[in-house]
C-alpha cells in the first residue's frame, strides 16, 4: 500500500537528518536525554504498531529512526557523566 512507502520515507528522513547531531554527540555534545529517550520509546512503540498492520517497510524505518535516537540518548548520557 502506498501509505507505507510515504511513511517510510518520512520516518527514514527523520532519522537521515539526525546524522550530524549524533556525529556531533559522538565527539562530546549532548541532547537533551529526556527528550531522546522518550522520543526512542515512541518510535518503537510505532514499529510495533506499524508490525501489526503488516507496513513493514515502516517498521524499518521506524527502527532505524529509533535506534538512531537510542544512540543520541546514550551517548548524550555518557557525556553529561563525564562532565560531572
């Protein structure tokens, strides 16, 4: 169905876009980890939601925009340990 490809294609776009932020959290910014943790939750609860209407190639992406938001949430964490 083509609702699952525009999704997808916003979801991975969302995710191509933080690209730079987690560069720059790798190399010792941070974000805010509330924010980056709650937004990890909801983007896999959606993949999950997306799983049982059989949209899998939102499910991907979806993921892949969570897990990118994942990685900004733990590095951000490390970063603000090392800072204190």
């Amino acid at each position: 169905m083509w609702q699952d490809i525009v999704i997808a294609l916003v979801g991975l776009s969302f995710g191509f876009m933080l690209l730079p932020q987690l560069r720059d959290v790798i190399h010792g910014k941070s974000v805010n980890v509330y924010t980056a943790g709650l937004t990890t939750v909801g983007l896999y609860i959606l993949a999950i939601t997306f799983f049982t209407l059989d949209m899998w190639i939102t499910v991907i992406a979806e993921i892949f925009s969570g897990t990118v938001w994942f990685l900004l949430f733990l590095f951000s964490a490390i970063n603000k340990r090392k800072t204190t």
